[in-house]
C-alpha cells in the first residue's frame, strides 16, 4: 500500500510502498481504511526534523500522521466495541495504563504516552492498523474529511475549557492558524466576545471571517493594545495563544487584565522572556495547555455534526495521498489552513 513515511533521521518525508506485518490486525488492534488526513503542525515538525523531534528516531521508519477518519475493515482478537464498516476518527495517545496519571484516570497527564504516527504508524497511508482504544466513532452523516478535523478541533475545545471561557468573556485569540481559528470559534459558540489576532495573515483571517468570526485584526496593520482596547474597551479576560512564537506571550500578557488566563498553546522552539513581578502584582494565571480529554473529543464531534458547515472551512486544501509532498510544501505555506490527504483521491482539490 502507498505510505508517507519518516524513513530516516533527518529533513523530508518519503512515498513509499509499504505492507502490514501478518495478515490480521494484532491482539487489542484494529485496522482502518483511511479516508481523510490532515496535515498538523506536529507533522511539519517532524519533517523539518526539529530539534524537539529527535525522540521520533527509534521508532523509525514509520508513517506519519494522526488527525485521520475512516471506516474499519478488520478487528484483532480481544475487541469489544467496533465492527467492521463502522465509520471512526483517531484520539490519537496511546497512554501507558500504569502512571499516576493513568491511574487517576487522567490518560492525557500520562507520562510515558504514545502518539499514533510520532511513535508508532500513522493515518498517511491507504490503512493503519491502531490500538482500539484510540478509535470513536463518528455520525453517519457526518463526512469523512470534515470528521477529519475532530481531533484539532479537540485540542481547541480543551485550550478554551481550560482558559475557563464563559459568555460574555472577553477572549483574545493569538494565531489564526487552524487551533486558533477553531479555538475562536469554540469561545464564540460559549458567547464570548472574541478578537482573533494574526500578523500577516490576511489570508487565515479572511478564512476565520468565513468561519463565522466576528473580530479579527492583523498586526501588520493595527497593535494588539490598540486593537484589544477597541474591540472591548479595555483589557480582555482570557488570551489563548496558538503562534508558537514566543515573543507573543509577553505581548498576550500585556493586554489581560489583572487576575485573567493566558492559555499557552502554541508549541515554541525558542524560550520566552517574561515580567514575572507584573504577572505576580496582576495576580494573572499562566496556564499549559497539550493535547485534549475524552470529553473535549466528545464536544468536537457534537460541533462537527451541529456546525460542520462552518467549520469545513478550515479545510482549504484536498490531495491524493500520492501528491503527499507536494501537500506538505502547500501546509507549510501562509495560504493554506487545512490541507487534506485524500488516499482514495487521484486529483488534487483547492477549496
């Protein structure tokens, strides 16, 4: 079967023709047929071969990619629950069972977890063979490539739970990236007031407006004092920051007002610098956020059925999984939100 895969240590991603190791699905696996995948910054990386990916090379080769949807096409011994054509997304962490997290219940504070496609093979393939427990099922009616955004979609769910939103909030958000866009989205829907913030991102913003968002503003063309004051006439309550640049948390916590929530969700490569004597004076809560919970994974379904229409213009871009690198050139790109790998698609689509 056609493969995107992490051969080697080291920049790029190869096409590759690749099989399963026997002819069953594994004890507690279950094997899809993979019908929509997206690309994520986390896959961008691993390509790249950032520094913070190295812990990547001992499981290579493998295939990448984990915000896929699908339909299952065979079942391992010992698995209760899902069936041959049901339709499934990938929460794609594979926790360990046996930390205090785990056994608090808690499997995204697990700290020995597994990713399905960083440690072990993803959904850039024709099919993936998974732990059952990483599977949901989704709606009949709800699209394959649509149903493909949940698990972004969760992660933006979770950095709004955390950040405590609540209607009538004042929310900025830092990024309109796909999690800040849906991040804004998620706080609009709670009835937050919302300012979606970008620099240089006319494109992602026109597609955030399309989206349903409310307020945005570009920094190329008005500061985030001024925009923030406009927009609510003062201070906001709560900052999501999604950049991954760290120089915009110091600017995000500049415009909270004292005792609000930053929420961190941005992956950075460098560290930030921040007033520590202000944040503490300001009594302002600085806050993680990584991953989502079963209940955010929940809620993104739930949103994906009731405002899918909305949301599917997150995704702007749909390729055959043979056009995988040219896909990743497009994903790197500002145009671009939402690029899609399609396996059963033999032409390339822009939205």
């Amino acid at each position: 079967m056609l493969a995107l895969r992490k051969t080697r240590a080291g920049r790029g991603v190869d096409l590759v023709r690749t099989g399963f190791d026997g002819p069953e699905p594994g004890p507690g696996e279950v094997e899809v047929a993979i019908r929509a995948a997206g690309i994520c910054g986390s896959d961008l990386h691993a390509a790249a071969w950032d520094p913070s990916y190295g812990f990547m090379e001992p499981f290579l080769p493998l295939t990448i990619g984990h915000e896929f949807a699908g339909a299952v096409t065979a079942t391992g011994s010992g698995v209760a629950g899902l069936e041959v054509g049901d339709r499934v997304v990938c929460w794609p962490t594979v926790p360990c069972g046996d930390c205090d997290g785990c056994r608090a219940g808690r499997p995204s504070a697990c700290e020995a977890r597994r990713i399905v496609g960083l440690h072990r093979d993803g959904g850039f393939a024709e099919r993936v063979r998974v732990p059952a427990g990483v599977l949901h099922r989704i709606p009949d009616a709800l699209a394959f490539d649509r149903a493909a955004l949940t698990e972004p979609l969760s992660i933006a769910v979770n950095a709004v739970d955390v950040a405590e939103v609540g209607a009538g909030d004042r929310v900025v958000v830092l990024g309109p990236g796909p999690i800040g866009a849906a991040c804004a989205f998620v706080a609009q829907e709670r009835g937050a007031r919302v300012l979606l913030v970008g620099l240089n991102d006319g494109a992602r913003l026109r597609i955030a407006e399309r989206m349903g968002i409310a307020v945005t503003c570009d920094l190329s063309e008005q500061g985030l004092d001024a925009a923030v004051r406009e927009t609510f006439g003062g201070r906001c309550d709560r900052v999501i920051e999604a950049t991954g640049a760290a120089a915009s948390v110091g600017q995000g916590l500049s415009v909270l007002r004292p005792e609000g929530i930053f929420v961190a969700a941005g992956i950075h490569a460098q560290p930030c610098e921040l007033d520590l004597s202000r944040l503490v004076r300001e009594k302002k809560q600085l806050r993680g956020v990584h991953d989502t919970t079963a209940r955010a994974f929940a809620e993104a379904i739930a949103l994906l059925a009731r405002r899918g229409d909305a949301l599917a213009h997150l995704i702007t871009h749909r390729l055959p999984l043979a056009e995988g690198e040219a896909a990743f050139d497009l994903a790197r790109g500002g145009g671009a939100m939402k690029v899609l790998l399609l396996p059963d698609q033999t032409k390339g689509q822009t939205t």
